[in-house]
C-alpha cells in the first residue's frame, strides 16, 4: 500500500479479504482438516515402505565424481598449444601484478638491483606516514569525525598487533573491488542494452547469490589453485552480481528527460551509455560500490580457506586452534575496516562537485613529502618500519584467560543449558526430519508448493528436490533443513516480542536500530566465536549461531515494518474510535503483515547463508560435506552439496513467498476466486 | 504576438495525419484500417492512443503552441515531432526530410544539426558544470574543445548566466536551471526548437521572468519554435498561433483571437472563457466604417488589442481612426462602439 497516499478510510485493507460465510466456512474448515490428516496418515505408511524412505543405492547417481572428472577433462582441454589451466594461471598471474605492486608499496618493499650492484630494497611506506597520510585525508574530506573514526581504526591495528594482517586485507579488498566494480558494470550495461544479455544472466546471478560460496571456492581451487589470488578471484566473482544488477537498475531508472536529452541532442549509443546514462546514474552506482565492500569483507574470511592473507587468515587461525580470543580481535579489527571504508565511501558519495576551488595542490604535497620522508626514514633506520614491540599489548590473550575463568566458573550452568536444549528440543526435531523419507518428502513440499503457489511452483519444487534424493543427497538435505527451521522459528519465537516492542516505541526503536546495525555488519563468523567459547563445537554451537545471527534481521523488520505505517492511518484509526489494542491488530498489524513475512523469508534466506559458516563448527548436513570437499579438492561433490543446499533454500524461499502472495489482501484474486 | 508572420515565408515544420498509437503490431493494423481509422474501434482492441490524425503546418519564424490539459497528447505530438517516439501513421517533414522513412542516422545528423529541445524537468547533466552542460550537444557532435567552449560562453551570456560558468546544475535555482536548457538547446543554433512545458516547474514569479527573457531572446533570434504549455495565458502571451488538443485530437488551430471569438465546439469555448477578451481581441472587432468625425490625428492600428486601446478612447469624445499595416485609413473606433463589444 502506498503510505504517501492518504487514506480516507480502513476499508480496504480489513474487508477486502475473503472471508467465507459462516456455515460455508465451517465445512471448507472440514474439509482441509480432513485432507491434512488423510495425507498425513498416507504420507506416515509411504514412510514406512523401505524404498520409499531411502532411496535404494541402485538408483542414486553419484553426480559428484562425474562432475569432477569432466572438469578435470575441461582442464586439460588444450586451445592451441595451453591447456584451460595455463590460461587459467596466466590470469591469475595478470592479477597478480597490481597486488603484488601494492603490497610492495605497503607491505613488503621493492628489492631490485641497478648496474650490477648488490641489490638494494626500497622500503615500504611505513605505518606512521599511513597513519598520517590516510587521517589527514579523511580529515579534509570528512571532518573531524571521519578522522577520528579512521584514526581510531588504524590505531588499533597498531596497538593489537595487526596492523600487517590489516595492510594485506586492505590490498587485496583494494584490488579486488575495483576489478569486481568495473567488471559487474560491464555485465550491467550489457544487460541494459541487450535483453538476451539479461535473460542469460539473470538466472546466472540468482543461482550464485544462493549458491553458497564454498561450493565455488572448490571450482576456484581447481582453476587458480590455492593461495592468496585464488581468494581475490572468489572475491571479485562474489561481488560482481550484485554491483551488475545496481547497474542496470540504474540505468533503468535514469530520468526520462535525460534519456531524451541524449537522443535530441544525436548521441551514439555508445555516447549515450557513456556520456549520459552512465554518469548520471553516479550515485547510485556509489550506492552499489559501497555494497560491493561490505560483501568483499563480509567474504574475506572465507576466501581465507583457499589461502587468502591477512585478517580473515588470522580468524581463521584462532578459530581452528580455539585461541579464541585472537580470532575475536581479529574478527572485530575486520568489521571496523568495513566500517571505515563503508564511512569513507558514504562521504564520498555524498560529495557533490562545487563550482569552489580547493586547494588540492598543498594537501596532495603533504601526503608525499611525508610518504617520502617515512621511506627515507626506513631506509636510514631500518627499526622504525615496524610499530613499537612494547607498545603492543595482546587483547587476545588476555581475552583467552578471562575466558577461561568464565568458562571454569559457569561450566555447570551452561552445560545444562547446553544439554537441555539438546534433548528436549534439538534432538526431537532432528529425528523428526531425519524420519521423512524422500518419497514422502518430495509429496509434502510439492503438496504445500501446490497449495500455496499453484502447478508451476510444485513442479520447480519436485524437481529440484527429486534431483536431491536422486544424487543420494536426501538424508544430508534433510539434517541441514532441520537445523536451518528450527534456529529461524527459534529466531522469530525470541525476535517477534522484541520487534513489536521496537515497532511501537520510538524510544526502544532507536535502541534496537544502533544494536542490529552494529550485528548486521560483524561478518558472520564473528557470531561463532562467542558460541564456540561458550558451548565448544557441535550442533548446539551451530543452532545458537544461526539464532544469534537471525534474531537482528528479524527484529529489526518486523520493528521498521509496524514503524513504518504511516502516521495517516493511526489517526484514521483514532478518529474512527479504536484503542490501543484494537490499533495494534486491525490497522498496523493487517497494513504491516506482508512486510513483516517478507522480513522472514529474508531470515530463512541469512539463515541458509549462515549454515554454510557454521560448518566451521561441526554441523553435519550438506554443508559440512561442501567444506570438507574443498580440503580433498572434489568440486564434483563440493559442487553438487551446495546446489542441494541452494534447492533447500529457493524451495522454502519460494514456498514462504507464495503463501505471503496469497495472505496480502486483492479484492482481484477475491473476485477471480468467487467466480 | 511577437511578430505577425506573413504566410509567405517557407514552410518548417509539417505534420500530415500523425497517429501515435501505443500497444503491440498497432503499425500493421493502422495500416490495414487505411483512412478509415476509428480510435473508439482502436481502444476496444486494447491499443492506447496517443495523438490521433493531427496535421498542421508551421512556417519559418513562427511561434506554434500545442495547448491542452494533461492526458491530452500534447507532450507525445511533441515526442512524434521531434522523433523520440516513431510515428504509428502519417508524415512529419521537418524543411524537407521525411521523420518517418529517415534512418537513424538521418535521424541523428536532424538532431544535431536541425533541431533541438527544451525540457520540462530541465533534463540537466549533474556531473557537469553549467559550461559544459551547455557544451554538451557541440561536443556529442565533435566540435572541438576550444571551439566548443567558446560557443557555449557565447550562449550563456546571451541567457544572462554569466559568472555562473563553472557551478554545477544543483547549485542553481530553478529559473537558473531552465536558463541552462535553454542556452543547451540554442548551443547548435538549431533552425527549429522545441519546448516541451518549459516554464511549468517554475514558481509563478519566476515563470513570468523566463516568458519576459523567451521573449527578448526570440525578438533577436527568430526560430521556429513549437511549445508545448497547459497554460493558456502563456500560449497568448508567447504564441502566434495555437492548436488546441484533447484526447490525442487537435480540436482547432488558430491565433489567440480566433479561439475566442470563434471557438470550434464548447471544450474550446470553456478553455478560453477566462481569458481577459481585450488582451486577445483587436480593434478589428470594434471596427466601425470611418465617419468625418473620427479623429485623424495618431489613427490606431488595426492589428492593435482593444486593451491598449481602452484609455484613450475612453478619455475621447471622439471617435478614433484606425489604420491597417499598410497605413491607409480603414475604419473607426468609439466609446460606443467599444461599450457595445463589452456588453455583449
């Protein structure tokens, strides 16, 4: 519903719905009830036939290993006298150049040798001109706040030990979202001004956006090998979808009259894309660079898997030998430079050109003379290139040790937390999933697909989870399924009290928006390193991860939903004699619903995402089988888990949106259902 | 009216049947109907229809103005004249070049040499500075930088902008902007121009300063301009002749005065009814045979608007005597005759 519009009365959305006369009602009531628990009862019996809840060995295809081996074919296959690997390398190699140059510039130095003589290294730029040079920057182009945030940033790489790890992150990111930008803005024009280009992308994106990355990162090792530019390869590729569809959204959405402006003054289309539609689309395609960044931080642990550097290394480090508190400091050192950069990028966004000439020439002169006096200053004193020893203190350890006595002292309380949940809910609930055959849990969703989204859905549904069974996959789908439902509903049950709190509260509103911002931008393994500490590994650690991180997004919807109903309608409802309650479940309720579901298939879908990192912490369905085929370098199998994860996740998507489509109010459907 | 023109100078702009019909394959079926086209029959079909058989001319230095409400297809008349949608049917010839059978690149060298446009919303570029958005059109056709710049300094002093050079289009106000456009679209020195609603996104005040400014600019310039308002104090102020539309149909074409004391039907007659009559009318309409009594000393011009007129032939006991274009007496106006005309 439009709020802008202003509503003369509540008509529309409390009567429109259909509601069947009384008597009628009551026998439509029968007979569902009637048909669920015939289904039901026929489903419990298929259940019971031996072939019809696992599929026999004989029918399943081990897709995997034929998908292996036909990439290893693909690899070998020879254009000219290079087989796909060499070019494959080549590229990498080309890659390689701009991280190698600035991590010589930042990190490492240069070593050549002139004349034949002993060769000479040319430092890098050392932390304190960084620190300088990046402070006095922000400072000019974001004011004092941005220079304290930047400083402060920087300062604590410094002081907790980082400040290498920082650097290499920050190489990488820098060469990995330029490539990624530039790259998903040629795939976004392309698609604007070729439909085909679209119809062939288009499920290309949705398929990677769902996909999950590890199952790529496989394929990724099998192509650029392992090491630190196969991880810049899987950032760029993950970051490119989303920066091609701002693109072509925006240019979409150009304003007509620039559009004819172009063709009236006999623009090319080449002119038009480049001179017109492209600039002055600027800012919202900053709006998707800065997307672009968050997703390259949010990725840069797991790109660490396949031999990234830096940050997302050092977490993934302290998170496999249970120092934990490392890998918190770490964690926590990578949101704040997602948080710098995304700042930064915001400015910079905001900034619009003014006809004022600044005076560019003296800052930029400054930032070099102090560059080339911090290198000068290495290369006299070799000992000031790296940041006072004794000034850095090692939060993580300490962290380690409190730890430690927090976890001796509560050892009782939180095993039996631990071991309660377990039984009374988690263990339930997984045999009541793993107890589906997949005969009957192919008829089941394709019977709720039917219901609630018509033929084509039930269709997409079978298939998609036939092909599932059919790859012997059933039994790991089911496990991974089990634990996604259970942390989402956990997630809605503890999140929907408290989104409706914030939802009527201005004052709680604000509270909850400062918290779920501050969780939405920790990378998702951050929320495993509490869990871990606190519960060790296993399936306890990965539900309360997957709740930790479903509660923020769900809140926070069903807040901004009921917020945002437009004050016209509360006065409709006060000057129409409602209460506070009555308010509450006839006007902002009804108005805010189809929000608020959307809020939780976007939950569903983050829960899905999630799966994928706990892993990390030993759950056991598919996703522990795409992580680990990654360590054997078995696309194949990598490959085929995480499609299965991908179908789990469209299915229950599709099937949560359906139903919304069905629950939001049109007197059209109303009437074609009458008829 | 700026300048009375005479109906000898060459034609510009010409418009024969013009149908712009939207909806899937509507071109074969309009073809098919031939002449017999009926745009009730086209709704019924699911087609929308934009502009139906609009034909009108427009000669060299004429001020045309298409006037109606929103929705009533005068916005989409402009589009089809200037090429932006293609015709579903019929002719626009600008000078001598059919729009309909031209290629695109006919259609793209039209645009940068022939014509150009002025829009409502101004269509400005954001990430260019007041020069260079005027430059723009010089530099899509490859004029080269030096020359380009000094042309379009040229044209933004002409529309008062100047010392405004290097500010960029949000940095200005509405009015300020629109002289942007204007200046944009004269940077080519197109032969004819458009102006899709120029003035309507600008404050009442402001609007009236940018018509005072369009005309001091055309009394120098001269173009052939079609403009496109929903206001029909403007379309008096600024036109020569205005066709007047409504769903999609040209209901008349005509001077101001025509349309008011000749309207075609009651949708013009209820548009022109609160117009001021005596800005629109002239003294021709008061005419009365010259009688030895009329007053021979500074006689009235026969093509002058009563309101002009109305202090001193109130003030004179006298009738006046009127003279036409080429200076011979041909009639008389009177306190009289004038009370007669306001009564009526």
């Amino acid at each position: 519903m439009n709020s802008q519009q202003i509503p003369t009365t509540l008509a529309d959305p409390v009567n429109s719905r259909t509601r069947p006369a009384g008597g009628a009602g009551r026998f439509m009531m029968f007979k569902a009830v009637t048909l669920v628990v015939v289904t039901l009862i026929v489903l419990m019996l298929v259940n019971r036939v031996d072939w019809a809840h696992s599929m026999p060995q004989a029918w399943t295809v081990d897709a995997g290993s034929y998908i292996t081996r036909l990439l290893a074919h693909i690899t070998q296959f020879t254009i000219g006298s290079y087989t796909i690997v060499d070019i494959s390398r080549w590229i990498s190699g080309v890659l390689a150049l701009p991280q190698r140059f600035l991590g010589g510039l930042l990190v490492e130095g240069f070593r050549f040798s002139l004349f034949g003589l002993a060769p000479v290294t040319l430092p890098a730029i050392p932390w304190f001109s960084m620190f300088f040079v990046l402070t006095l920057l922000s400072a000019r182009f974001g004011g004092r706040k941005l220079a304290l945030l930047v400083g402060g940033c920087l300062a604590y790489f410094l002081f907790t030990g980082l400040w290498v790890s920082a650097v290499n992150t920050l190489v990488t990111v820098a060469v990995a979202i330029p490539i990624g930008c530039s790259l998903g803005l040629l795939l976004g024009i392309l698609a604007y001004r070729y439909p085909a280009a679209e119809a062939v992308l288009e499920p290309f994106y949705d398929t990677m956006q769902t996909l999950p990355i590890f199952s790529y990162l496989v394929l990724i090792v099998v192509f650029f090998g392992f090491g630190p530019i196969a991880g810049l390869v899987a950032l760029v590729i993950y970051a490119m979808p989303p920066m091609a569809r701002i693109t072509t959204f925006a240019l979409r959405h150009t304003p007509q009259s620039i559009v004819e402006l172009a063709q009236i003054t006999g623009c090319t289309p080449r002119q038009q894309c480049w001179n017109v539609q492209v600039p002055a689309a600027r800012a919202t395609l900053l709006t998707g660079l800065n997307q672009v960044i968050m997703l390259t931080f949010s990725t840069v642990i797991i790109c660490a898997i396949i031999g990234g550097e830096g940050l997302g290394a050092d977490v993934l480090r302290g998170l496999k030998s249970m120092r934990l508190g490392g890998a918190l400091v770490a964690g926590v050192a990578i949101t704040l430079m997602a948080i710098m950069l995304d700042r930064a990028c915001r400015i910079w966004i905001m900034r619009r050109p003014g006809h004022e000439q600044s005076k560019k020439g003296l800052l930029t002169l400054v930032c070099v003379l102090v560059t080339v006096a911090g290198v000068v200053a290495v290369w006299l004193y070799p000992n000031v290139a790296t940041f006072p020893k004794a000034l850095e203190f090692e939060p993580g350890k300490f962290l380690n040790q409190q730890l430690r006595v927090f976890n001796l002292a509560f050892q009782p309380q939180l095993s039996a937390l631990r071991d309660g949940v377990i039984s009374g809910l988690l263990r339930p609930t997984r045999e009541l999933f793993g107890s589906f055959g997949w005969l009957p849990g192919l008829i089941g969703f394709g019977g709720l697909a039917l219901i609630s989204g018509g033929r084509k859905l039930a269709v997409m549904v079978v298939l998609m989870l036939g092909a599932v069974a059919w790859f012997g996959l059933w039994d790991k789908a089911m496990v991974s399924l089990y634990l996604v439902i259970i942390s989402t509903l956990t997630a809605i049950v503890l999140g929907l009290p408290l989104g409706i709190l914030a939802g009527l509260n201005r004052k709680a509103f604000v509270i909850l928006e400062v918290v779920a911002d501050t969780l939405q931008t920790l990378p998702a393994f951050v929320y495993l390193i509490p869990v871990v500490v606190l519960f060790e590994v296993g399936d306890f650690a990965a539900y309360i991860a997957i709740v930790l991180y479903g509660l923020a997004p769900v809140s926070r919807y069903v807040a901004t939903s009921l917020q945002q109903v437009g004050g016209d309608y509360k006065e409709v409802a006060r000057m129409n004699g409602c209460n506070g309650t009555q308010q509450f479940f006839h006007v902002l309720l009804p108005l805010a619903l189809p929000q608020i579901v959307l809020g939780i298939s976007q939950t569903i879908m983050l829960s899905f995402g999630m799966l994928i990192v706990v892993a990390l912490v030993g759950s056991q369905g598919l996703e522990a089988q795409t992580l680990s085929a990654i360590g054997r370098v078995q696309p194949g199998e990598g490959l085929i888990s995480g499609l299965g994860i991908a179908a789990l996740a469209i299915t229950v998507d599709r099937i949560v949106r359906a139903t919304t489509n069905k629950l939001t109010p049109s007197t059209k459907r109303a009437s074609g259902e009458q008829a | 009216m700026l300048n009375p023109i005479a109906h000898t100078e060459p034609l510009a702009l010409k418009a024969i049947d013009v149908w712009k019909v939207f909806g899937a394959d509507c071109e074969a079926y309009l073809k098919v109907q031939g002449s017999a086209r009926d745009a009730q029959a086209l709704e019924k079909l699911g087609y929308t229809t934009g502009v139906r058989e609009a034909s009108f001319e427009v000669r060299t230095g004429e001020i045309f103005i298409l006037m109606g409400l929103s929705g009533s297809g005068k916005s989409t008349l402009l589009r089809c004249l200037t090429g932006l949608y293609s015709l579903s049917a019929g002719e626009v010839m600008i000078t001598d070049q059919s729009l309909a059978s031209a290629t695109s690149q006919q259609l793209m060298d039209i645009r940068r040499r022939k014509i150009s446009m002025v829009f409502q919303n101004f269509g400005l570029l954001p990430h260019l500075s007041v020069l260079e958005n005027i430059a723009f059109p010089l530099r899509m056709n490859g004029t080269p930088r030096d020359k380009r710049l000094a042309e379009a300094q040229r044209v933004l002093e002409l529309v008062g902008l100047k010392g405004r050079e290097l500010f960029y289009p949000h940095e200005l106000s509405g009015g300020q902007q629109q002289r942007v456009g204007i200046a944009r679209s004269l940077v080519t020195d197109p032969s004819i121009w458009f102006l899709d609603e120029p003035f309507s996104a600008l404050d009442p005040l402001i609007r009236k300063e940018m018509q005072n400014e369009f005309i001091r600019l055309q009394r120098s310039l001269r173009k052939t301009i079609v403009f496109v308002t929903h206001d029909f104090d403007e379309a008096v102020r600024l036109g020569d002749r205005i066709a007047i539309m409504q769903n999609g149909e040209i209901l008349q074409i005509g001077t101001a005065e025509d349309l008011v004391l000749k309207p075609a039907n009651d949708y013009v007659r209820a548009f022109v009814q609160d117009i001021p009559r005596d800005k629109v009318v002239s003294l021709r309409a008061i005419l009365e045979p010259l009688s030895a009594h009329a007053v021979h000393h500074e006689p009235f011009e026969l093509d002058q608007k009563i309101g002009t007129a109305t202090h001193r032939l109130i003030a004179s006991d006298h009738a006046i005597a009127v003279k036409d274009a080429q200076g011979t007496l041909v009639g008389q106006v009177s306190r009289q005759s004038y009370s007669r005309w306001l009564t009526k």
